[in-house]
C-alpha cells in the first residue's frame, strides 16, 4: 500500500465514521474531507472543485425543480386524487398506495412523492380508525423502491448513469435502469402489502387505538391566562373537569 | 402541588392533548395562545391551526422557537410539539426541533401555507383539489413526458433535456422563480460535488483497485451469483448508516474493478450497486422518507428491522436472478 493509499483511505475511513456518527451534517463532513484531502495534496489543485460540475450534480438539481414544479401545479394530486379512496381494506389500501407511491417516485424526487401522499394516508387512517403506523412505513418503503426504477427516480441511480458514461464511453439511460428495478419494486411492494405491514410493531387493533390520528399525536402546549379572563383567582384543579370534557390532560402550571 | 395553586394573569397552563381537544379547551376555559402585551401580525386577521411533519431539511432542525423568534419575525406561534411519546421538560420555547417531530402551528390563515413552505414542514393535510389548476397540471406532465421521451431516444443529452423542462417550468410560472432555488436541497448538491474528487482520487492513487482486490481474493472461487450477492450486502449496509450517494460513489468504481478482474461486462456489478445503494429499510436515519414517517407513524429507532430486513434480503434473491438476466456477463 503506498503511503497517499494509506491516507486516503484513513481520511474515507474517518469520512464514514463522522456520516454515521451524524453530529454535523453531511454536507461539512464532506466537504471538510475534500478541504483536508486537498491539504494532504490527495487532489489536485484543477480538480478540488470539478466535481460541482460533474453532470451528475446538475442532474440532481434539476430533477429537484422539476419534482417543485409537478407537485405545484397539482398535476400529481390529480393523477394521485383520481386513484385513491377511503374505503378500502387494509390490505387494498397499502396495495394502491404503495403502488402509486412507487409510480410517482420513480418519475419524481421521492421525499416530494412521500410528501404528496402522506397526508392522504393519514386521512385515509383517520377515516378508517386505524393505526397510521400500520400503513405509513409501507408507503414509505414502496417510495423507495419506485426510485429502483428509472435513471432520475433516485440519487444512486444518477451516480452510477453518469459514472459508467465516464469510465466505460456510454452512460445508462433513463430507462436501463427499468427492467430490473420494476421486477424489484413490484416484488417488494407484494411483500409489503401481503407479509410486510403485519411486521409493524405497533398496535393493529382499533379497539386499543385511540378513536383518531389527533389522540396519537399529543401536543404539549402552553396556555395563557389572559389579563381579563374568567378563570382568574380559581384553582388549577377546577378545571379539570372541563380540561376531561375536551380531552385534555393538564399538566402543570407556570406562574410569573 | 400546582393544582391547588390560584391562577392568576399571565401564567401559563401547560396541557397534552390533540389538536381539536386543546382548541375545544382554551375556547371552554377562555384562554388564549399568544402574548397580548405585544401583539403579534398574526392575530389581525383570521388565523388557523396547522400540524406539520418536521423533515430532516427543514430550517427548524436544531433550533428552538426562541432562536427563530417565529412569532416576532414570521407571525407564526408555535403551539405544541409532539414528540413520539417522548414528554418534554423544557419550556415549549427552548426544545431544540428534531427530525420526525410534528408541531402544532398557528398563523393567519392568507401566510402560513407560505411559511409552512418556508420552513420546509409539510403539512399534515392535503391540500384541496380546488387549488389544482387543471391546464397547468396538464401542461406539466406534457412538457416533463415529452423530455423524458426525447431523452430516451437520445435524440437530446439527460441533463439538457431536464434543464429546457426546468426552464419551461419556470417561463410558464408553473415554477415561482422565487422557488427555484429553495426546491434544490443544496446539502446533497455539496456532498456530491465534494465527494466526486474523493472518490477519483481514490482511483488514481489505486486505492480502488486495492480494495477490489481484496474483494476479489475475498471471493475467489465463488460463483458470480454469489459474488455479486456479497457486493450488494456490503453496498446495502453502507447505504443503511451512509448516505445513499456516498455509499454509490465509493461502491461504483469498486464495482467496476471488480468486474475486470472476472474478465466479465461491468453491467451486472454496476446495476447490483445502484440496486443495494438504494436500499436503506432498516434505520429511520438510512433514507429521509423513513424519518419522515418517523413521527406521524409513532414508530421507534428499532422499529424499521423487522419488516425492512426480510425486504432487503427479498431485494437481493430477486434482483440477482432479473440482473443476469438483463444484463448478461
């Protein structure tokens, strides 16, 4: 092993241990790493910021705008709207949504694809007093398995098109990367909606669910007794009965 | 104790519950959310309550309200902050905002869409249908469809195909230019810019094919099923605590010695990668779509093995065999 080896692979080393350890973010990690890998002359001078132009980079940034532009002008909703209903059983309801979920991801940025379907799992959850845990990791996963399919549905996938174009002449097109990543997607997706959601470790039944998403999410909030109030020189303790009434807990009180 | 204690003005009620019960409570009780002593733009016209899903990009993460000063500077109050069964001791002002948190937000009703957008929450509740404008929509998908065929047929570079799309978008205000930038998740774009001279360097200097080499010696004698099982394992465990465009650009070049060295097409090695890079179903940390869930889905750290590992393992059975079969040696 020569000694620039050596400390490449001694900075990479302590790249991956900084990403994984998550205390500052990727992108400083990185970018101190390719700051130190200049000092230690690992790179060249020309070549310290090549990679802001590398097609890969643009790419990625692009396809970003265009997922901004598909979801505001509502065209996903549209297309998502016209498949999706409430009254479905479970099992239905993970199938479809997981396959749009894949669809949408695989022509568009993933987050923004579980972004747009997310609050209509929720309501779907809502409406059918269940458990939003049971369906949301699977929407999750089948978004992305959808990137598997086409050369933008995923960061990867951009990295490896463009890589190939440099090291071998021809870069991979938008859909080489689809007949593998469409039997893949729609495999995983099968076994997410027929084995996958029952894995879940969270409650399945309505009957120890809370009756709506709202109970499951329970907010910590601070009211103010306002200078004029009703309330003012009654115990905390009175209130308890009308605090029961609405569904809240009080907790405790801070005074000036 | 505090419930025997007499309440006086100005103090503050701490209470848990959902959105609705908390609304239904202070309207009961006649209590309000905000300060009075200044009072806020939010309260001037009719304000509404919104819960949003905290993600890993937006500008709240690591920061509190009273760093933000959301209420003086954007006339949004933050009501509440739910974290995952998780009950928080500080004063609502001083929590530190996670990833995967939902937060209860009030604003007036014309900005805090805007500001939600401005934050980078996402809304708990979609958005109506009545907002769609149908043309528009229509128009999106023709423009983006029709790029995404030329591009196929190679009649027109990727990139440039995607870049006149992106610009019609913006010409044709389907895109606000004042939007464009904030869509382009910029840590991303710098850890791939910093990461590429990296990761050729690691070419040049022959650190790749050292660790090739290894892999290969590591094999030796195995059927190539087996060997590019072994590639997408150790690509899917990286990508499971890595970020998925780190672990490509160090697994693709590897990937590609590899190959040479079998003497057989790249092909197959460089789709297992991209296949195992994308994989990260075990972790809420491996890809941003599992911390997004993390709150609204009430799950745990440890939650996402046991249906995510069968699903990884299911992955490499299935795309071993389809891989071969598209892209033969």
């Amino acid at each position: 092993m020569s000694t620039d080896q050596g400390t490449l692979f001694a900075l990479i080393g302590a790249l991956f241990v900084f990403l994984i350890w998550g205390r500052y973010r990727y992108d400083l990690v990185a970018f101190g790493a390719l700051l130190i890998a200049y000092l230690l002359g690992l790179v060249p001078t020309d070549e310290v910021f090549a990679g802001f132009g590398h097609p890969a980079v643009i790419i990625i940034a692009l396809v970003l705008i265009i997922s901004r532009g598909l979801y505001l002008s509502g065209a996903i909703e549209m297309m998502a709207g016209a498949l999706l209903n409430s009254a479905r059983s479970i099992r239905r309801h993970i199938g479809v949504m997981a396959g749009v979920s894949a669809a949408l991801s695989a022509v568009m940025n993933n987050v923004a694809a579980l972004a747009l379907l997310m609050p209509i799992d929720l309501q779907a959850s809502e409406k059918a007093q269940r458990n939003p845990g049971l369906t949301l990791m699977p929407l999750s996963f089948a978004s992305i398995l959808g990137g598997m399919i086409t050369l933008i549905g995923t960061p990867p996938n951009i990295v490896i098109a463009t890589f190939r174009g440099e090291a071998l002449g021809d870069p991979y097109t938008m859909f080489d990367f689809a007949p593998v990543g469409v039997v893949v997607a729609a495999v995983g997706i099968a076994y997410v909606t027929l084995i996958g959601w029952r894995l879940i470790p969270v409650e399945r039944t309505a009957a120890s669910m809370p009756s709506s998403i709202e109970d499951l999410e329970s907010y910590l909030v601070e009211l103010r007794v306002p200078s004029e109030a009703e309330v003012i020189g009654q115990k905390l303790r009175q209130l308890d009965s009308q605090a029961n009434e609405a569904g809240v807990q009080i907790l405790g009180l801070v005074q000036r | 104790m505090a419930a025997r204690a007499t309440l006086q003005a100005e103090d503050r009620i701490v209470v848990e519950g959902g959105p609705d019960g908390i609304e239904a409570f202070a309207g009961a009780v006649a209590l309000s959310y905000a300060d009075s002593d200044r009072p806020s733009k939010a309260f001037s016209g009719t304000t509404v309550m919104r819960e949003v899903a905290v993600p890993q990009t937006s500008r709240m993460v690591g920061r509190t309200e009273a760093a933000m000063r959301l209420r003086y500077r954007r006339g949004v109050i933050l009501l509440g902050i739910s974290r995952n069964g998780v009950r928080l001791r500080e004063r609502l002002r001083e929590v530190e905002i996670q990833a995967g948190d939902l937060l209860l937000l009030l604003g007036p009703e014309d900005t805090l869409d805007d500001m939600i957008e401005w934050l980078g929450c996402l809304p708990l509740a979609p958005r109506g249908l009545d907002v769609i404008q149908r043309e528009k929509a229509l128009r999106a998908i023709l423009i983006f469809a029709s790029a995404i065929v030329l591009a196929s047929l190679e009649f027109i570079y990727l990139p440039m195909a995607l870049a006149c799309v992106a610009v019609l978008y913006i010409v044709l205000d389907i895109v606000p230019l004042s939007q464009v930038y904030e869509s382009i998740e910029w840590p991303v774009v710098v850890l791939l810019g910093a990461m590429i001279p990296i990761s050729v360097a690691l070419e040049a200097s022959g650190g790749t094919q050292l660790l090739a080499d290894l892999f290969v010696r590591g094999t030796d004698g195995w059927p190539v099923m087996l060997i590019l099982a072994a590639l997408m394992l150790v690509t899917m465990t990286l990508s499971d605590v890595l970020n998925n465009v780190a672990t490509a650009l160090i697994a693709a070049p590897i990937a590609l010695d590899v190959a040479e060295r079998l003497q057989v097409s790249p092909d197959p090695f460089l789709m297992a990668v991209a296949v195992a890079a994308s994989c990260a179903f075990l972790t809420p940390i491996g890809h941003k779509n599992n911390t997004l869930i993390m709150g609204p889905g009430g799950y745990g750290f440890g939650d996402y093995w046991r249906m995510g590992l069968p699903l990884e393992i299911l992955v490499v059975v299935t795309a071993i065999p389809m891989i071969l079969l598209v892209w033969p040696l």
